[in-house]
C-alpha cells in the first residue's frame, strides 16, 4: 500500500474515532512536548557568538560592562597572573590596564560610574574597600573592612553589599581545593560557606541570607543572587535589607553567576540545567550554557548552546550578552585577531539578546 492511502485511511480512522477514545491527557502531552521542542528551537536558531578578544598566550574572562556602555572591564591572565583591563565594548580592544596583580582584585572589582572602579584590597595592612580612576590617579580607601568578604557592591545609601565567608565543617574544609580568581566556578569556596551581609557606613553588619553572586538591580532597590541547596544552586531575588525574598530558578541544575539588563526586566546567568536531555553534549560531561529569565521568573530561554563552558553573563544596552567561553576558536577567527598557532582558553564572546528581550 502506498502512502497517499495510509495517509487517508489514517484520516478517516480519526474523524470516525469516539471523542472519548482520544484521552484529554495524551493532548496536553504531546502540546507539552511541543512547546519543549519550540524553545529548544529558539535557542539554537539565535545569532552565532561573536569572538571580541583574542591575545596570544592570554585567557580573557569575567566581562563587566561600564554604566554608559562603552567599556568592558575583563579579568586577562598570562603566566598565572591575573590583572583587570579595560577594553573597548565595539570591538575588544584594549584601552588600558586598570590594576596589576593583586589577588583580591580579579573577583572584586566593580564599576563606580563611568569612570572609576572599586576593589577590595589588603593594601595598608587592612582590608579595605578602594576606589580609583580607571586611567589612572588617586586611590582612596571607601571604607576600611573586617572578616573574609569578596564581591562588594556599593549602595545608594553608602553601605556595602559583600559575600561573607564562614568556615565550614572540618569534612567540607578538608575538601576543598585552592580557590582561584579566574576558576570558572568560582562560587565554590573550598572549606567556607558565603553569606551575604549589609554593611552601613559606620561599620555595623547585618546578615541577610545564605547565598553568593550578588548582583544589583538597576534602580539599587534590589537583589538577585545565587543559594545553595543541597548539589543544586538556584536563583533568589531580595530588597537590599533582605526583606521580600523570592526564588526564581528550581530543579536540579547549577543556576549562578546572575546578572540584571539594563532596563531591570531580564536577568541572564550561568547553568548547566539542561545537559542530560541534551544531545549534543556528551554524556558524562558537564556543560554550561548563558540563559536569561524575566525579573518575575517567567520565560526561561536558552541563549547559547556549546559544548564549552559558557558563564559570567553581563548585559549591554547594545541589545548584547558578554559571556566568556572556553569554546573552538576556529582558524578565521584566530585570523582575524592575528593570532597565529594554537589557541585554547577562556576568550569573551558576545551575542544578540532575543527580540522578545530587546
């Protein structure tokens, strides 16, 4: 039989079947399914990654765009040793270095308007809040620091936003490894447990919440971060004095590293949810994409798909995401930069944002 006939008879069988033999449930399957597929599609149908920067022997990672969007702060590593440049957001070139070695500066450093950054430090033999020139001047201490904190976020008020480490139980302790700047999963503290605390201008703290990868909204009335539960991590949202705190991402992935658009409406961050049902990735492997979600915890998409690892989103007002990707630089690409030979390493990379986004 042929088939244009069993494609009739097919018909035929359907419009004389009983309503009550087509179960309502296997509908709803097959439209969940369905949708599945659709977003799937989306994802992959987005404009291809754009390499920004290439430098012989160097990793680039952890863009930070500046609050004109003009700029990318980027952490760049040769020989171990990891500095902050500032680089032109149009094209990645480089403009100037920001701050030479320092180990609290890689994973601390911050806009401060156009044209200075802040960092912590333990320069004058105390640990402090600095703030300098991104060309270069003065650097003033913004306020002096107690305790073991990364990732200071400075408020409209004056007080401090930080991850507070605890220390962990002897078995988690004894676990760890030695924690890196440029680590791509560097919400993991080897043997501490991060906090998030306030910090008011004359030094008094307030513990707000279990979590790390504090980010700011837009208007500085709230925050989206990352908390731990159990192997997973998922995406929280709170006023800056804890209070209204709501969870955006669940299930079993890694959700991390948020970051808010321009507008305060999107949030992008780093997860590796998705992997298992995914065939493009190798089983046994972990892999980590950029995905993007509205500020009410709606339309979860999927930005990028690679088997690399993709992270530290940061949003422009270009209608574009930073990420760095340890990703296949391929020989056009290397060409392009004038790079000649191998090339492997952590790169940024930059792609459109969906229309629905921009």
């Amino acid at each position: 039989m042929n088939k244009p006939k069993i494609f009739w008879l097919f018909a035929i069988l359907l419009v004389t079947l009983s309503p009550a033999v087509l179960q309502a449930q296997d509908l709803l399957d097959w439209l969940q399914d369905t949708r599945t597929v659709a977003t799937d599609a989306d994802a992959i149908d987005m404009g291809r990654p754009t390499l920004l920067t290439l430098e012989p022997g160097e990793i680039e990672m952890y863009p930070r765009v500046s609050p004109g969007g003009k700029y990318l702060l980027v952490i760049s590593e040769k020989n171990s040793k990891p500095v902050v440049t500032r680089r032109l957001i149009e094209n990645g070139d480089l403009v100037n270095m920001v701050s030479d070695y320092d180990p609290l500066v890689p994973d601390s450093i911050a806009w401060h308007g156009d044209a200075a950054v802040t960092f912590l430090s333990y320069r004058a033999d105390s640990l402090g809040l600095w703030e300098k020139p991104v060309q270069g001047g003065v650097i003033r201490r913004h306020m002096r620091l107690d305790g073991e904190l990364r990732r200071p976020i400075i408020l409209n008020d004056g007080s401090v936003i930080a991850v507070q480490l605890h220390t962990a139980s002897k078995k988690l302790a004894s676990a760890g490894r030695k924690y890196s700047a440029t680590a791509f999963n560097h919400w993991r503290w080897p043997g501490k447990q991060p906090h998030l605390v306030r910090i008011s201008p004359n030094g008094a703290e307030q513990e707000l919440t279990a979590g790390d990868n504090p980010a700011l909204s837009p208007d500085g009335s709230r925050l989206v971060f990352s908390m731990k539960d159990g192997r997973s991590w998922h995406l929280f949202m709170m006023n800056v004095d804890g209070s209204d705190l709501i969870q955006l991402t669940e299930g079993g992935s890694v959700d991390v590293q948020p970051t808010w658009s321009p507008d305060g409406k999107w949030i992008a961050f780093t997860s590796n949810r998705g992997k298992q049902a995914d065939n493009l990735h190798q089983s046994g492997k972990t892999n980590w994409d950029i995905w993007i979600i509205d500020h009410d915890g709606r339309d979860l998409t999927r930005l990028t798909k690679d088997r690399a690892r993709d992270g530290a989103p940061a949003i422009a007002n270009n209608g574009r995401v930073y990420f760095h990707s340890d990703r296949k630089v391929s020989k056009e690409e290397s060409k392009r930069h004038q790079v000649r030979g191998r090339v492997k390493g952590f790169h940024i990379w930059s792609i459109p944002l969906p229309a629905k986004v921009s």
